[in-house]
C-alpha cells in the first residue's frame, strides 16, 4: 500500500507510544558525582515536558510529548530511590566509588571506577557495581587475585 493512503497519525500514534525505560530491581547505589547528573537528568526532564505543554507540542508532536513524559518518570523513580554512597577514602579494599587497578593475565592493566548502574560507562572508565568485574573485586586488596569470566586478575592498586 502507497504511503499516500496512510494516515500520519496513525504513525504519530505509535511513536507516541513508547515503552517505559526499565528500571532496575537492584538498590540504586550513587556516588555524588552521580546524584549530581540524576538530579540534572531530572531537571531536563522537567523542563522538557514544561516546554511541551507550555508550546503546545503535545498536540503539534506526540512523540516529544510522549519522550519528555517517559524521561520525567524514569528519572524521578530513579532519583527517588537513589542511594548516596561514600565510600571510605582510607579503607584497603575495594568498595563502591572507588577506583580498582587491575592486571590480567595478559599483562593488560586496566583501571575502573565502581559506581551505580546509571553513571557506569565503561569507555569512560567506570563500571556498574554489579557487573561481574566489580562484583569479584568489591572488598578484594591489593595482592588478591579473583576469576573474571574465566581468566585471573591481581588487583595491583586502589585509589
């Protein structure tokens, strides 16, 4: 059937429709660093949808409106659950909001930030605390050597 004899908004309709984004059964841990981008994720949130009731967008496009409702919630859920955790700046293991060095077997050395599942990125250098890495690094030291995916790593510093 030739696009012509479609209605666009039925199209409209469905992309207005958006699922709601996941939100994770475990505790939602943050580092400061990360409470600070939840309440700015927050904010945008807000003023997304203030600015598309407030233009009228809701009508002129449902998809925006739809968007910036589907970010308000999820974004407050998380901020309203969000748990700040400072970890001990003096302790000898590895814990939450700390960085871990590691060298796997290969030699290759990395390093990673334990942080809460919304700040976690590992091209930036940080990993969710419960991702397998950190879960078998969380209160290891310097000297121990865990199992990740089937290959050891020493911890060789933590900062």
């Amino acid at each position: 059937m030739s696009v012509a004899f479609t209605k666009e908004g039925d199209h409209e309709a469905a992309a207005a429709d958006l699922p709601d984004r996941p939100i994770s059964t475990h505790p939602n841990l943050v580092t400061a660093k990360g409470m600070a981008a939840l309440d700015e994720a927050l904010a945008a949130a807000r003023a997304a949808y203030s600015s598309a009731q407030a233009d009228g967008e809701v009508q002129a496009d449902r998809t925006a409106m739809a968007r910036a409702t589907r970010d308000l919630r999820y974004y407050s859920a998380r901020r309203g659950n969000a748990q700040l955790v400072e970890g001990d700046p003096d302790a000898d293991t590895v814990q939450f909001g700390r960085k871990v060095t590691f060298e796997r077997e290969d030699g290759r050395r990395q390093t990673f930030v334990i942080v809460g599942e919304d700040e976690a990125d590992p091209k930036k250098g940080s990993v969710s605390y419960i991702s397998p890495l950190a879960q078998a690094l969380l209160g290891k030291s310097v000297g121990d050597t865990v199992r990740v995916a089937g290959a050891a790593v020493e911890v060789v510093a933590i900062g």
